[in-house]
C-alpha cells in the first residue's frame, strides 16, 4: 500500500471544495480521475513535473471510492487527514454539532493502541 498516495490524495482533495463536492457526489469517478490525473504531479514543485509510478492498489482505489474511513483508518491513512476530509463531505448530514465527529469516533471505537502505523 501507498501510504503516501492515499495521503496525498486526501489532503488534495480537502484543500478545494470544489474536489470535496466532486469526490461527495462522485467517489468512484473522483478517485479514478485524480489517480490518472494528479497522482503522480508531485507536490510543491513548479510546473508540471510529474513521476511515473504512483498508483493506487485494488484495496485502496475501493476503500476510497466507497469513503470507508474505516478501512483507510485500518490501512494506515493518515487518521487528521481522513477526519477532516469526512467532516467537509459528511458533516452537513447531521443536525446536531459534533454529531459526524461522534459517529467517526464510535466506528473506529474497536481499535485500541497500538493504533495501525501511520507513518509513511
């Protein structure tokens, strides 16, 4: 797994809302078009440089396009950058303050420390 992938693509994602509206209504069709468009632009870099070998695996193209923080939460995504990508998308959905943060914290409730390694 790329850990570094994954990352990147949800800290990209969070910082445009637009991106965060495209990968809410569209996940599937978000991840596949950012993994083929932007995945390999690297990062702080002027221009258009790009790399060649960056890709998402079977298991992580899935967890995305389905927005299952628990299964990126268990594959080692970084946990600041999953929650506050899901609150942008989710946090909307619910009418009482705090109430998506709450949900977040009860679905990752089985995990205990060690927490899954989040170093990439």
């Amino acid at each position: 797994m790329s850990k570094y992938l994954v990352n990147k693509f949800l800290y990209s994602i969070d910082r445009d809302p637009d991106l965060v509206e495209r990968y809410r209504e569209d996940p599937r069709g978000t991840v596949t078009w950012w993994e083929a468009e932007q995945a390999n632009v690297i990062l702080n870099c002027p221009g258009l440089e790009r790399s060649t070998w960056l890709a998402f695996s079977d298991t992580e193209r899935e967890v995305l396009a389905t927005h299952d923080y628990v299964g990126l939460f268990e594959l080692g995504a970084h946990c600041f950058l999953s929650l506050t990508l899901f609150i942008a998308l989710f946090e909307r959905d619910y009418a009482e303050p705090l109430a998506f943060q709450r949900e977040y914290a009860a679905r990752l409730s089985h995990w205990t420390v060690p927490y899954p390694d989040i170093a990439t």
